[in-house]
C-alpha cells in the first residue's frame, strides 16, 4: 500500500481515499484533520500525526501502518494539518461517534500511541475505549498556563483550549488497563508532564539522552513493532523494555550524544570510558581517534613537570 512517488497535499488524500474503498475509510473532519481507518483484524491501533509528517516519510503511510499490516491489525490514524493539537469540535465529535456506534467494543485489543503533542492526543482519547492500553512517548499532560505554565516550548498552542472536553490527558487515561509512558527524565519539561501521569496502571519507562528524539531512535532501530506489540499485550514492564532498548548501545546518535555530554561536562575520565566501550564493543573509528587523543591528553596532565635546570 505504500506509495513510492512523493504526493502533494491534495493527491496523497486522493490516493490514501482510493486505497481506503474496500477495507476501510478516509474521513475528512473538518478543513484540518482526517480519519484514515483500515480494517483488518481484532486488535485495534490508533495513532495520532501530523499531515507533514506522513508527506515526508518515505511510502507517504501513517506511523505504524506497516506495523498493523505486518501483525493483521486494524489501524485508526488521527492526522492534523497543522500544529492542532487535535483539539478541535470536529475530532471530539468523531470520537462522540465511535463511542455511540460501539466501535471499539468490536474489537479484542485495543492500543492507542502517540509522541509530543500526540502523546496528549493518545491519552485524552483513550477514555473513549475503556480497557485500551496506552504507549505514549514524551506526552504532554496539558498546555494550560494554570497547570503547565513552565513549559514555554509551544507558547502559541497555550492559545487552544485545554479546559475543555479531552483537556487534561492524566485525568482521561483513568479507564485505560495500562498506560506506558517512555520520557528522557533529564529534560525537565517532560519529567514534569510525565509526573502529573500518577496512577498504579502507569508505568514510567526512561529514555535518558534522547530528549524529543525518543520516537526517531524507535523508528529507526527498527523497535517500533516490539514496543507496540508488548504494549498492545500488557506486557511492557520496566524489565521488557530494558532489554529491548539495550540496543542503543550500538545507535550512533545515541553514543555520539553521551560523548559530547561528557567532554562538554569536562570529564575526560568519563569521555575515555564511552570511547573504549564503543571501540571494544562496534569499533567505531571516530571513537578509536577519539580514544587516542584522550589518552594522550590524560597521560600527558598525569606525567610529573621536568625538573628545573640547575643554575650555572
């Protein structure tokens, strides 16, 4: 289902509607978000994403579509045009919907995913389907300045409305079975929303060192059908998601990030240890120069200053 040539805008709804006609539905909700269902089997995953996103993956298909194609899921994806948030009438009316039409009661499983402003979208939507799990990576409980007015990264969404219907996502995930939050808890702003999230159905998963770019690194390590499908199961505990997200070990981005946090912290101790684990373990060689120049520069402050020459 995957398309090869990048569409514009009004072509890809074309072909995203055309594809939609026999297993499925894509719904316009509004002049700025979309409902794209394709329906395949009993366990339901419901994502949310931006428009711009989707244009600019390679295939032009929502977020986990081939996840759902490769597990015979149904798939629901909620897409924005624009930095929406998804608090518009128009998507609160089309859960209105699914709820009075028993839709979620059709099927055995139920996960809802998303990341960011998505996150919020992921959790607030869950209460239509009590009994879903949740996956959320780095979720924004509210943007309210009277809740979450130290968090300034998106001042203009402060101007919708988070009071409302859908509101405050902590309080919406109250039905969920479980909820798994996944968050760098060194970036202040995210360890603050995940906190709100306290109930004994959530379980807190910590990706330090990757800030805003958790969902990136999942997607391209190819984790992302593991992660959903342990969530999908109820089965992401603490110990689950460790050892899948070991793998980070031999992520790039990952390992370049620690390096420059240590020698930006000035611990060339601590720079040395990342370097020889990396040049022992991948043999990069960017971490084995690395490597030699530390411990030149370290065998050099360690050696003893010459004696003085005496004078004549």
């Amino acid at each position: 289902m995957a398309q090869d040539v990048p569409l514009d805008r009004a072509a890809w709804c074309a072909h995203i509607d055309a594809l939609c006609a026999e297993e499925g539905y894509f719904e316009s909700l509004g002049p700025r978000h979309f409902a794209y269902l394709h329906d395949d089997g009993p366990v339901l995953l419901v994502t949310f994403e931006p428009l711009q996103r989707i244009l600019n993956r390679r295939g032009q298909m929502p977020f986990g579509h081939e996840v759902a194609v490769a597990n015979g899921w149904s798939h629901l994806t909620l897409i924005c045009d624009g930095e929406t948030w998804f608090r518009d009438p128009a998507v609160f009316g089309y859960f209105d919907r699914l709820v009075d039409d028993a839709f979620f009661e059709d099927f055995d499983r139920v996960l809802f995913y998303g990341a960011g402003p998505a996150g919020h979208a992921a959790c607030a939507f869950s209460v239509c389907s009590p009994g879903a799990n949740v996956l959320a990576v780095n979720p924004r409980a509210t943007l309210s300045p009277a809740v979450a007015g130290w968090d300034r990264r998106d001042l203009a969404a402060r101007r919708l409305d988070f009071t409302s219907r859908y509101g405050y996502a902590p309080d919406m995930t109250q039905g969920a079975a479980h909820l798994y939050i996944i968050c760098d808890p060194l970036v202040p702003e995210n360890a603050m929303h995940s906190a709100l999230f306290r109930a004994p159905w959530i379980t807190c998963l910590p990706a330090r060192h990757f800030g805003d770019t958790i969902e990136s690194a999942i997607e391209m390590t190819g984790l992302f059908g593991d992660l959903l499908g342990a969530a999908c199961e109820g089965r992401l505990d603490a110990l689950t998601f460790a050892r899948m997200w070991r793998i980070r070990r031999r992520f790039a981005p990952y390992l370049r990030t620690v390096l420059r946090k240590t020698e930006l912290a000035r611990r060339p101790k601590l720079s040395l240890m990342v370097c020889r684990s990396v040049v022992r373990r991948l043999g990069v060689p960017r971490f084995r120069r690395r490597m030699h120049e530390l411990e030149a520069q370290l065998a050099k402050s360690a050696a003893p200053a010459a004696a003085p020459a005496p004078a004549g």
